[in-house]
C-alpha cells in the first residue's frame, strides 16, 4: 500500500483589506464599530430616499427603515467580524490563495470567537451557541410556564405570554434543535469520512455566524415597540399579516437560520460525496452520515418554501401584496400550504440526525453491529421521500380540500413503518449485547422509550377523527415536546457525551452525567405527560389563561417544568469543569471502531497525518479480525498496538 | 437458553401492557361525550390506544429486559454475537405495523365519512369567528335569522354548522362534541354535529387568533326538544335575546 500523506501549510499572512486609518478599525470585530451603523445606514437610508421621491410623509416611517435594516444590518455584522474577508480580498484584486488556512484551527480560546475555518472549531462554535439559545428559549419557557402556574393573569399581559410562547418554540426551533445537528455533524462527519475538513471551509464558517444573527434577531423582538412577535412559531397569515413590528423580527430572523440552514446542508451533501476516504463506499458509511445525507437532502430541497412563505406574508405587510389576504383575493390556506411543505420535512430534519447519534451510541455501547444495517440507511431514506407527502395532516381541520385529508392521512401513518423499523431495529441490537451503561447509553435507551410515546401519540394525530379532535390542543404540545425533547434533544446530550471526550480531550464527570440523565428523564415525564390529559380534555395550545378545573395540573407542570429548566445547570457544570480539568481522554476511550476514534483526541489539526482506508463495515463488533478502517503507514502499527494494549 | 429468555420477555410484555391498560381505564382521559360523532371518534381512539398499548409493552419490556439481562460485567471487555441481521425478523416488524396503521386508517376514513354526513333535515347555524367573539345565526327552522352570542342546540338532531371568521384564522370546538373547524376568513366550512346530551358545554377557541385568543370562549347549551323548541319560538319572535 503506498503511503499517502497530506501536508498543510498551516500559518500564513491572512489577507488584509486595504486602508489608511487605524489599523484596529479595520481589524475584525474592532470593525463592527462603524460597518453595523453603515450597514443600517445603507438600508435605512434607501427606504428614506424611496420615501421622498414618492412623496411619502414622514420620510422616516421607524417600522419601514427598521424592516429593510434587519436585511442590511446582519451583512454590516458578517462583513465586521471577517466572514467575507477572504472574497472581499479576491475580489478587489488582493494576492489570495485558495490553500489558505491562516484563519484554521484554535490555539486558544480567542480563536473560538473569530471566524474560523476549521470544523472541529465551527463544530463546537455551533454547538455552544445552541446551548445559549437552549437557555434562553428555557427561560422563556420558565416565565410563561410562571405565568399559567394559576389560572388568570398574573406577571404578563397576554400579547407579551403570546410572544413569550413563540419566541421559545422559534428558537428551540431554528436556533437549537435543527442547528445543532449541524454542529455535531460539523464536528463528526469530515473525521468519520477520513477527511481533513468540510468541502468549503469559508462557507462553514460563513453558515455558523448567521446563527447568532437570527437568534439575536429573535430575541431582540421584545425590545420594539408592540412586543415580540407573537403569532406562534407558525405564524399564521393573515393574522401574523397585522401584528406590530416585531414580527418582522421573525420573518427576517427565519431567512438568516434558513440561509444558514441551506449552506450547511449543500456543504455536508458535497462533503459526503466527494470526500470520503478511499474504500467508503455508502454501504460502508456509518448511519450518523447516511443521517446526516438524508437530513441535508431534506433541508436542501425544503428549505426555500419556509423562506418563500415568510418573504410572502412580509410583502403582504411592508408592500400590500396579497398572497394571504382574503379581501383582495388572496389565498389563506396557501401559507399553510407553503409552511407545513416545509415544516413537516423540518420534523425529520430535526429528528433523523439524532436516529444517526442513537445509532451510534447503542452499537459502540451493546458491543454489538447494528442490526439491519441496510434497512436501517433505506428506512432514513423512506422517512425522506414520505416525508414530503404528509404535510397536509397539520391542516385536517384548516378547511383545505376534503379530499386531501384520507390520502395525508395513509401515508402519515405509513411513516410509522420505517421509524417502527428503526426502533425494532436498536432493539435487536441490544439483544444478546455486552450493554455498558455510560451517559450516552444512558441517554439513548432514555432516547427510544420516550421517542415511542412521541412516536405514537404520532398515530393518533395522523388519524383523522382523532386529529380533529386535539388539533391545536395541550395533546399536540405534549406530542411536540416528547418527539423533540423526549426525542431530539435527547439523542443531542447522547451525542454531546459520547464525543465530548473526542471534542475536548477530557472525559467528563460520569456520575454527573447519570445524575443529570434521570432528574432530565423523569421531570421531562412529569412536565410533558400529563400535558396529553389536558389536552384531551379541552385545554388549547397558547393560551394565556385556561379554565380552573385545569388549575391543579397546571401548577404541577409548572413545579416540574422549572426542575427540568434547572437540571440544565448540571450538564453545564459538568461539560465546563470536565473541559477544564477532567482526566485526559485517549483516541478511542469508548473502543468504538469508526475513524473518528482512531486518531488522537482532539484530533490533530487537519485530523489526519495519512488518510486512513476504509476496509469494512463501520461497525463489526465481534467479528474476529475485522476492521473498519486502516492507517497506511505507521497508523495502521499504532492502532494494532492500542488493540494489544487493551487486552 | 433463547427459548426461556422469550418467555420472560413475554411474561414482561404481558406486565407492561397490563399496567399500561390500568391507567389507561382507570384515569378518565377522554371529556364525557355529548354527541354522536364524539362517540364514533372515540370508537377510533380505543382502537389507536389498544394497539399503541401492544407496541409500548413490547418495546419497554425489551428495554427492560436488555438492560437487566445483556448488562455488561466491569471486567467484560468482549463483544456481543455479531448478528448482523434476520431477514424473516425484519420482514415481520415491517409488515406488522403496515397492517396495523391500515387498520386505523381504514376505520378513520369510515368515520370520517360518517362525521360528514348531516342527514335530510338538520337545523342550520352560522358560526361566526370575530376577534375575540363567537355569533350564532340560525339559518332555518322558527329562530330563522335570529343571532345570539351563545350556541342554543335541540337534542338528538343533527346539526349542520356554517362557520365563518371576519378577520383571522379562528377554531371551532366543543370538546364534548369533540368536532372542530377552522373558521377561515373568505372561506366559509361545514362542520356537523348531533348532540346526545343536555347540558351546557364550552366553545372554545383552539387556533391563536391574537391577544385575545385565550379569553375567546362561548357555550353550546343542548336543551330538550321540546324546550328548544319554545326557545326557538319566542326568539322568532323577537323574544329572547340570548
């Protein structure tokens, strides 16, 4: 086998704008002194100069300037702190070189704050960002859930509870759930493919920053006048059509997530098709990358009809289009038409990623392959091309075509038979396996019992008769919340344990982690069940006040919601003080066999020193002699000598 | 080994669906049912919570049984079997839920049709959705044209509702009756109903309509015949009021 090895040159000269003034102006971040007032400038003061030509009073109209700021002000903050310095450099004639890697890799922790080009870098960027949303969408969770602890109004008006419940569900949404998949598959899938990094490094780092861009925007809502936006994540024209300024705030702060969401998903599918090391052929992928495949395919495809219908209900605001507006024609229904065509493939975008962690987890932890390796990667497949015929079962009582509701209705429920698959599947896996019960395993058996009561209060739902009656009631709530954290943000704190050690080279703090693993399994049960009773039983989804025979329950969701919010405190104890000072982790503490393991931890900076062959199956646990990947040179020595030492 | 293993693993399932099924019988989940279309969607309900049953202990009792059974030693380093796969297990775990999910869709779509239908004579009432308020105008019979803010309804006729909104997406539902429509502005629905039961039952607002959306309620008061009858007459007559 010849030997193959990559060389990067790592330092060199970053390319520099040109200037006169004082070099710190110029410097990222420094900069973003005077490009955000710029950027605001440029868009406010294209509305103005628009606003005087036409004869329009008053020429400064806030609401109008602000909206058109909110697409100018973002670009004044990516080009602050660097993210087009590169292109902006090309373009105006500056010496660049594609093979730059000046702005690669962290050395310290100030590299965690500038735009980096590294995956590893933007992996963990990513995913401390969403851990901040995480927090701030609890929080909001905590003063609403405060709020209905009692019948009647207490500390809020109920505009401001109606902008409270829907700024945390846009932010569990688009600011956590679905990026950090994205962030965690930065971190993993280039090491797990043998690549040195994503296929367009400055694109990935360009992807992260319209994160904090949006959630900022999200959050910044309250401060306006009129309150946040306050029409539920969803929306709904034509009342999301007529409410104050901040809704703006949301359709904007959706495009800059979905943008972000866009770039990340065409990077991985190139990433994923291109660069995978020699001997991976797709049937020798890991499922966290078939996931993370099926997931990009999704978010490519789904995306732009989010952004279609929020640009949509802006125009009808900002530019009296009539797309939604029943008095001059428009079509109602078509929002939500547009919207769920979307956001029912979004459910999977944020569900599939996590199928791949569980599968990873429950293999490395059973000692055991997974079982039905290739029903496994087709049942992601299936779950993607159904996923786009069920849109319409969020509408059964919206009044669409009558028609519509038996055939949405059949292939709905036919989902259950690729996601069923996949938990039989992790079942027989377990079976007859060597099972360890760490933090990660801990969290994915947690992961398959509460996904099932998602899963199948699922099927009700996707049943018409019994979809009418708990539409947009507390049952839809807890069905929601056992899929996406019951479901989702389970199968994260799985992958967030389990790669921690890869990530940070520590190991964090084991009885910590199980601590955390039950207060989270047993309020989150305590919170989200007794929510499907409520439901039933008349209560509906986002509102601010509710009968009193709801009362008692209520309040006992309250206490336990704030012991789930609390238990968050934990996890970050234990990730801050384990990344601090935790015993050092070696390459492969776990004894996984996918290449991500198989290289130092944290992984050099361009992951490998020889790029490894690929000559098996990912996960051939027991099999006598078998491998999944091999090291040319020198590697495939030292991974034999960490197998002796170990035995 | 294998063969005693399944029977405690079916000893487990039996457990599991057993407790499951008390609490399924013993909390009273659904709302007392007050019209003929609640009792079939009930009927749908009963169906999806047997069979989700069946599949909840199959599932946790694996779980449990792996967790207790397949537990590792502290001093185990070795690998599990390497069962790669089971073609016939694999076969059956995707036909059995086919079947099962076509079952409830089949019994869905039955009810769903009769839901729909109104029969020849049904009293005729204009829902209408305001922010934040509902309207009843009844279209036919002694009370023609009259509007009031409550919903007055005869017991045991089947019901055809027209509902309407002047402004934004509003919902429609008496959870006792457990039907429910969106009122969507520009597109009058059709919704049917046959009340069972008298009583007094409220009309709640189930889709955020705005900062009044949670105070939005009204009530379907299904009174006897003869009652309603009389009701209907003296509002007819410019009477009664509400």
């Amino acid at each position: 086998m010849s030997k193959v090895t990559v060389e990067h040159e790592v330092q060199a000269a970053p390319p520099r704008l040109p200037g006169r003034g004082p070099r710190v102006l110029l410097s990222p971040w420094f900069r973003l002194v005077w490009t955000i007032p710029l950027f605001f400038g440029i868009g406010a003061g294209i509305v103005s100069l628009v606003r005087w030509l036409e004869g329009w009073h008053p020429i400064w109209q806030g609401s109008v300037q602000t909206t058109v700021a909110l697409v100018t002000i973002p670009f004044g903050f990516l080009v602050g702190i660097g993210a087009f310095d590169y292109w902006l450099a090309y373009a105006i004639g500056q010496p660049t070189r594609p093979e730059d890697h000046s702005s690669h890799g962290a050395r310290s922790w100030r590299d965690y704050l500038r735009v980096n080009t590294d995956h590893k870098v933007i992996g963990i960027q990513y995913i401390a960002a969403n851990i901040f949303f995480l927090i701030a969408g609890g929080l909001l969770a905590m003063l609403f859930r405060a709020e209905l602890a009692e019948p009647g109004m207490q500390y809020v008006s109920t505009q401001t509870f109606n902008g409270l419940v829907s700024v945390h569900a846009a932010l569990m949404i688009f600011l956590v759930i679905v990026p950090v998949f994205a962030g965690i598959g930065n971190y993993v899938i280039p090491l797990m493919i043998g690549a040195p990094d994503m296929a367009f490094p400055r694109l990935n780092a360009l992807s992260f920053w319209l994160l904090p861009v949006a959630g900022i925007m999200m959050l910044a809502s309250f401060l306006v006048p009129g309150g946040a936006f306050a029409t539920g994540w969803t929306s709904y024209a034509p009342l999301a059509s007529h409410q104050p300024l901040g809704q703006v705030f949301f359709n904007m702060g959706v495009q800059w997530a979905g943008a972000s969401s866009i770039m990340t998903a065409l990077n991985f599918l190139v990433t994923i098709i291109t660069m995978r090391a020699p001997g991976m052929t797709f049937w020798r992928m890991p499922l966290l990358v078939w996931a993370n495949f099926t997931t990009s395919t999704l978010v490519v495809l789904a995306t732009p009809f989010i952004a279609g219908s929020q640009f949509f209900v802006m125009f009808d605001r900002i530019m009296h289009t009539n797309f939604f507006e029943p008095d001059a024609g428009g079509y109602v229904l078509g929002y939500q038409h547009i919207f769920w065509f979307y956001s029912h493939p979004a459910v999977y975008i944020m569900m599939l990623p996590g199928f791949g962690i569980i599968s990873e987890v429950i293999s490395t932890f059973a000692r055991k392959p997974i079982f039905g390796y290739r029903l496994m990667a087709l049942s992601l497949v299936a779950i993607l091309v159904l996923g786009f015929s069920v849109w319409a079962h969020h509408m059964f009582v919206a009044g669409m075509a009558p028609w519509l509701r038996v055939p949405m209705m059949v292939t709905s429920l036919l989902i259950a038979v690729p996601t069923g698959i996949k938990i039989f599947s992790w079942l027989a896996t377990l079976w007859e396996g060597r099972i360890r019960f760490t933090t990660p395993m801990l969290f994915a058996l947690g992961f398959i019992a509460n996904f099932l009561i998602g899963g199948l209060s699922g099927v009700y739902l996707g049943s018409v008769p019994i979809d009418i009656h708990v539409s947009d009631t507390y049952f839809v709530v807890a069905h929601i919340h056992y899929v996406l954290f019951g479901g989702s943000l389970l199968t994260v704190f799985a992958g967030l344990y389990y790669w921690f050690p890869k990530m940070t080279g520590r190991m964090y703090n084991e009885r910590l982690g199980k601590i955390h693993f039950w207060i989270t399994i047993v309020a989150m049960n305590l919170t989200f069940f007794p929510m499907h009773w409520l439901g039933l039983q008349g209560m509906p989804r986002r509102v601010a006040d509710y009968q009193d025979r709801f009362a008692d329950l209520n309040l006992a969701i309250s206490i336990s919601s704030f012991v789930l919010g609390a238990s968050i405190v934990l996890f970050l104890y234990n990730i801050i003080t384990s990344w601090a000072r935790g015993p050092k982790a070696d390459g492969n503490p776990w004894r996984a066999r996918s290449i991500e393991w198989q290289v130092s931890s944290p992984p050099p900076i361009f992951n490998f020193d020889e790029i490894p062959q690929v000559v098996g199956g990912p996960y051939e646990y027991g099999v006598e002699g078998a491998r999944h990947a091999v090291f040319s040179g020198n590697g495939a020595v030292r991974l034999e000598d960490a197998e002796k030492a170990r035995r | 080994m294998r063969r005693r293993s399944f029977v405690q693993l079916a000893v487990l399932a039996v457990l599991v669906a057993a407790a499951t099924t008390a609490i399924a019988l013993l909390i009273p989940w659904l709302p007392e049912s007050a019209g003929k279309e609640r009792d079939r969607i009930d009927l749908v309900f009963w169906l999806a919570t047997g069979i989700a049953i069946a599949i909840f202990a199959i599932v946790v009792s694996a779980i449990v049984f792996a967790v207790v059974k397949f537990r590792a030693r502290p001093d185990d380093d070795s690998d599990g079997p390497p069962i790669h796969g089971q073609t016939t297990l694999e076969i059956v775990w995707t036909a059995v839920p086919t079947v099962l999910v076509t079952a409830i869709a089949v019994l869905s779509a039955i009810v769903l049709h009769d839901n729909a239908s109104a029969g020849r004579d049904p009293l005729r009432v204009r829902v209408t959705a305001v922010q934040f308020a509902w309207s009843f105008t009844y279209l036919n019979g002694p009370a023609k044209n009259v509007t009031i803010p409550v919903l007055r309804l005869p017991l045991g006729r089947p019901v055809k509702l027209q509902i309407e909104s002047k402004d934004v997406i509003h919902s429609f539902w008496v959870p006792e009756l457990g039907q429910k429509q969106d009122a969507v502005p520009g597109r009058p629905q059709t919704l049917v109903i046959t009340p069972t039961k008298p009583g007094t039952f409220p009309v709640v607002c189930t889709e955020l309509c705005g900062l009044g959306h949670a105070l939005m309620r009204s009530q379907a008061i299904v009174m006897r015949p003869g009652a309603f009858d009389a009701w209907a007459k003296s509002a007819g007559q410019g009477g009664a009021t509400s």
